[in-house]
C-alpha cells in the first residue's frame, strides 16, 4: 500500500476529515490533500 492510501484509510477509519487530521498535526487542509494525493515535497523560498 502507497504513503497516499495509507494516510487516508487511516484517517477515514478514524472517522476524521481532511480538515480535522490537518488541526492534529499543525498543518493546513490542502496539505493533508496533497499527501493523500501523493505530493509529499515541501516548496521552500
């Protein structure tokens, strides 16, 4: 099982939203989004 899917089977089994991991973890909603979407790099300046 890839990173993406493993992230949001466990979110989904845990009964959270995208919204609600982000809170958990000090990150944003669209950052959730990207993991489970399988972008895991960070844009740095």
């Amino acid at each position: 099982m890839e990173l993406q899917n493993t992230i949001k089977n466990l979110r989904t089994n845990m009964g959270l939203s995208q919204e609600q991991l982000a809170d958990a973890v000090y990150v944003t909603r669209q950052t959730v989004s990207s993991w489970e979407n399988g972008v895991y790099f960070q844009k740095g300046d």
